[in-house]
C-alpha cells in the first residue's frame, strides 16, 4: 500500500517511474546534492509517538507554512515493541503512514531511528524487557544487545527502505544512533557503531546519506562517529554557529554544515523553578546566522508534544542523583503543546522568509479549546482494598517490576507484622518513589530525587498485628547516562524494620501498572467518598457527557499526585504542588461526543475537599509561586 502510494505521488509531482532520484554528499563544495543540484534543508522536530495520529496533517501544514521543507523524527522502539515479539505499526504507531504524510505535504524527512534515542522518552526508546537479559551492556557491542537490535532492525528498516529519498520516497538522511559521543565516561565502542551501521546498509544500502550527531566537545566528536559519515552537530542559542561549525571541520573537512538539534527550547523535570523559556529573539538571531553560512537545521523541537501514559523519561548521572521529566514535552517549542502557534513561530517564519518564498497560503488560527463546569466525582475505588484484582506473589525482596514483566505504573509491597511494634522502618535503593503505611496510618514518603535509601519513624503505637504497605511508583526510566542498565523498578535492595533486615520475610508483592485506568466491573468494593484515618491511594472516577471534541486541559489543583485517564487512554502524570507543570493537554479526539465519557484519576497523596475536577482552556505549565524568568 505505501510504495503505491509513493508510486502515485511521484507522478503528481511529475517524476517519471524510470526517473533517477539521488541524494548525497558533495565533500568538496560542502553541500547535500538532491538530484544533482545543491540543496539545504530547513527542518523541525516532529514525533509522531508524541502527538495523535489526527493531527498529524495539522501540525506538519503549520511547519510547512514556516517555510521549514523537512521533518525529523526519530522511532521509538520501545512504542513499537513494549512485549517482547509483539509489534504495533498501527494507530499513533503507524510510522509509515506518518512518513507517508510527510511526503503527501512535500516534505522532506531525517530518519533518527536508534535503537538509542534519548529524546527525554522512557529508557531513550529501548524497550524495558532488555534489562532483564543476564550480562546486557547497553549501547555497547554486547551480544544480548546487538542480538535484540537485529531483530528489531529486521522487522522496521524493511518498512523504511520503500521510503528512502532514492526510492521514490521522502528521507533524505539517516541517523546512525543517537549522540553516541557522550555515552560514557567515553565508552567509545566503534565495533558497536559499525554493528549499527551494517545493520542499516544490509536493509537500506550503501548508497545513502548516514550521519552521526554530537556536541562540540573534543572527546565526543572522535568517539562519536565512523568514517564516511558526516558528521553533525546539536547546539542551542547560547552558543555562536560559526564557531559551532568550524570546531566541526577539526575534525571533518569536508560536507556541509548541520545542526541536527538547534535546541529552540528545553524540557521541564518534577520541581524545576520555570517551564522553559527560549528566548524568541536569540532564537532568531541564530537562526539567521545559520542560514546565512548556508547551514542546513533542524529545530528540535518545532512542536513537542506529550508524554502521554508513562512514557517520560529520567535521567540518573551517578546511580543515586535522578529526576524525571514532566509530562508535557512542550519544549517551549515553535508550536506549542496543542500546535498553536507561539511568538517564536513567527520570529522564525520571518527569518526563513527572508531566504525562501513561503506559500501563499494563511496560517491557520488557533484551535478551538473547551472548558467545563467543575466536574464531581461520584465514587472512589481504594487500591489497598481491591487488591484481588491485581497480579500478586509471595516471595523474598528484592522483587522488581521486571520480574512481574511490568513495564510502568506501580508495584505494591505488603507485610503482615506480628512482632514488637514498629518503631521505624528503612528503605534501601528505592526506584523512584515510595509511599509508606502501617495499617491506615501514612508513615511519608522515599523519593530517589532526594535520596534512594531513607528511614521512616513511627509516631504512633502500632500493637497487635500491623499491616504493611509500600506502593512504590516508577516515575520515568533513565533515558541517558551509563547508568540505564541499573534503573529497575521497585525496591531494588532491601527493607529493614526496627533496624533488621526484613526483606526475606514472607513478602505480598502485586503488580499494579494501571496503564488505563481501573476496570469498573472488576472491583469488589466502591465505596462512598468519605475515607477513614489518613488518606491512601485511590482511583476517583465519573461518567459525564460533552458534544464537544475540542482540546483542553484538564486542572487538577487542589488534588496532590497522581495519573489521569480519560476512556481508556492514560493522559500521564499530574503533581500540581511539585510544578512547574499543572495542566494536562487533553486532545478533543480522546473525548466521546455522542456516549457518557469515562474520567478517573490515581490520587496518591490527597484529595481535594469538593472532590471536583475542572477541563480549562488554557495551560498553565508553570505552577503560580514558580519563579518566571525570561
């Protein structure tokens, strides 16, 4: 179906099927050649697993009406094979349909298809079931590793080949793994580059554009690329092209100047002071400079989309030291969260207007939003009362995720204690973040960010037989750094109470990964929406009707932590007390417009006392007492 379609394309575009397509690289005269005639290219960042299949056309028409005649995108393994042998390609997944698209809007594609991506994304891409294989080492030339990616290569490049540039297709260039030069300290495996390399030319040939991205530092330009390949560079405002781009020639003489990632925004963590915020003039001026030394660029990112589910990433620098990245990926980008248009669109489309006609056509308004009426919660589901439902073991600690096959979501630890009363209670290794009860009674909480091992006190007497609960959330995978390989999740180490080591004791373990929210008719008790003793988890859910299927935002101030689901699909994470983030992007597709739709929340930490949530129109993506710097 796509290479007809691409058939079909090629002559409304007036190529002949016999015509000869080309691109490659003119060493000499430092410029791609397409078709034989120098060509440079105008790019943004687009992820097709970060925004819904529905808006695809939207979002890629808004780029195109910028001037921009190219789209990057990276794959996503890990959104494509989640289970191990079980692939998707279709729905939001449907790569080639995004390629496709692409094409169909005259633009042009690089391909950053890993396996390693980075991207702020969970486990930069990598499937979780990797890190149970024994002996793995990531991003090396370790066999568990390489052997997976084989596998993987040989179901989706086969999918890409149809859709190269010299094919009839809309990619130009091909990434070969991502940012290599910074994995380290300074791994520098060149067997396992060249694996990746080889990989690609067995599927899609040797006569294509491979390239390779790194920042200007000494040690990552050399071991961050393989000869033959261009190499390429990533940097933000803050620094000087020119200088960017003659560190570059140090190293490769030849080829035209590329910033892969011209950083025109930045992500948000849990906690951050300040959503991003890029200034559009400097932005500008860069772009500018650029251009004007014929530098081809990419935006990363033009629009930024979502984590939806749990799909953010986390970043972990020396095993202990970890934060986790927000749900929103709106990167204080070009188009926003909802892919409307923000001052630094126009402040780029006014630079590339001055190098390139743009079309003729308006640039569409903003989308309509929609808000609601304070919406009422009508029932409440504890998660320590429903327990039946849920996937459990007995067994010894350390227990993770991984062993249930779980990739996200949460994992429950339970103990029945019938000794001396609990005074205090310890956790060792904890990934990510630990709530604590003894019975009804909330002890705190353990977070990594601060500290993965930390003691609890008792406050009040625990006689007779206690119950223990510890829900343990997994609050992103690292997604960069060395230390990916060690990132499972749950209690990776051990308990101890009252200063012994518990963690062999008679262990409940459930796995929990509440991916859409609860099933309804599963659930042996709802109850009314009074609690007793202090609050516990709990899904608060209700029905509501709307005709509309415009985007908004749904407010969860006044509630604490927790995961918001609306019909089945996971809108990911809130922490409106924790910021900068407050508001979650709701696509208008996700809503029913014709039946009652269905919205619940995981509240883990408190509920807000009217029991009501509210859909507003406008995103609030920096809590009010954040610091607002620009």
């Amino acid at each position: 179906m796509a290479v007809n379609l691409l058939i079909m394309m090629c002559c409304a575009l007036g190529i002949s099927a016999g015509s000869k397509r080309s691109f490659t690289v003119d060493w000499d005269h430092d410029t791609f050649l397409k078709d034989g005639k120098p060509f440079r290219y105008i790019s943004g960042s687009l992820h097709y697993f970060r925004v819904p299949r529905q808006y695809w056309k939207d979002r890629m028409y808004k780029m195109k009406l910028a001037g921009l005649d190219t789209i990057q995108t990276y794959i996503a393994w890990n959104f494509h094979e989640n289970i191990r042998g079980e692939y998707r390609f279709d729905g939001d997944a449907d790569v080639e349909a995004f390629l496709t698209l692409a094409q169909a809007m005259d633009m042009n594609v690089i391909l950053r298809p890993g396996p390693y991506i980075c991207a702020e994304w969970s486990f930069g891409g990598l499937p979780y079931w990797l890190i149970k294989a024994p002996g793995i080492k990531f991003r090396q030339y370790s066999l568990p590793y390489v052997e997976a990616i084989a596998s993987w290569f040989e179901v989706v490049l086969p999918k890409m080949k149809p859709l190269l540039y010299k094919n009839g297709g809309p990619i130009l260039t091909v990434q070969v793994e991502n940012e290599y030069g910074a994995f380290g300290p300074h791994v520098c495996d060149k067997d396992y580059l060249g694996f990746i390399l080889q990989q690609y030319e067995k599927y899609l040939g040797k006569d294509v554009v491979y390239t390779t991205v790194d920042n200007t530092n000494v040690v990552r330009l050399e071991c961050g690329n393989l000869p033959g390949l261009l190499k390429t560079l990533d940097f933000g405002p803050d620094k000087i092209p020119h200088f960017q781009f003659e560190m570059r020639r140090k190293y490769q003489a030849g080829g035209p100047s590329v910033n892969t990632e011209f950083w025109a925004g930045w992500f948000d963590k849990w906690g951050d002071a300040r959503h991003a915020n890029v200034s559009a003039a400097l932005v500008q001026k860069r772009l500018y400079e650029m251009l004007y030394l014929n530098a081809s660029v990419n935006f990363y990112m033009f629009e930024g989309g979502t984590n939806f589910g749990y799909m953010n990433g986390a970043m972990s620098k020396d095993g202990y030291a970890y934060n986790a990245r927000v749900t929103s990926y709106d990167y204080n980008a070009a188009l926003s969260e909802a892919g409307d248009t923000t001052d630094k669109y126009w402040a780029i489309r006014k630079v590339v207007e001055s190098y390139k006609t743009l079309p003729p056509d308006p640039v569409p308004p903003h989308s309509p939003k929609w808000e609601s009426t304070p919406i009422h919660f009508s029932g409440i589901i504890s998660l320590f009362d429903n327990l039946n439902v849920y996937k459990s073991v007995n067994t010894h600690l350390p227990f993770t995720m991984e062993y249930f096959d779980q990739p996200d979501g949460f994992i429950l630890y339970t103990l029945e204690w019938t000794e001396s009363p609990i005074s205090n209670i310890s956790l060792f290794d904890v990934h990510d973040r630990a709530i604590v009860y003894l019975n009804t009674t909330r002890l705190g909480v353990i977070d990594r960010r601060f500290a993965a091992n930390g003691s609890l006190v008792a406050n009040t007497s625990t006689e007779g037989t206690t119950q223990v609960f510890i829900l343990v959330e997994n609050m992103g995978r690292v997604n960069h750094g060395s230390f990916m390989g060690t990132d499972f999740k749950g209690i990776t180490r051990s308990v101890l109470i009252n200063g012994n080591d518990v963690s062999k004791r008679n262990w409940t373990v459930y796995s929990m990964p509440l991916e859409k929210g609860p099933d309804l008719g599963r659930h042996s008790e709802i109850v009314s929406l009074e609690t007793d003793g202090d609050f516990r988890p709990s899904m608060f859910c209700v029905k509501f009707s709307t005709p509309n299927q415009k985007d908004t935002f749904l407010d969860p101030r006044g509630w604490g932590k927790g995961v918001a689901y609306l019909n089945g699909v996971n809108l990911g994470r809130y922490w409106p007390t924790e910021g900068p983030q407050v508001t979650l992007y709701t696509p208008g597709v996700y809503f029913n417009p014709t039946a009652p739709n269905t919205l619940c929340i995981l509240e883990l930490e408190a509920q807000k006392p009217d029991l009501t949530i509210s859909f507003i129109k406008t995103p609030i993506l920096q809590k009010p007492d954040s610091v607002d710097v620009f």
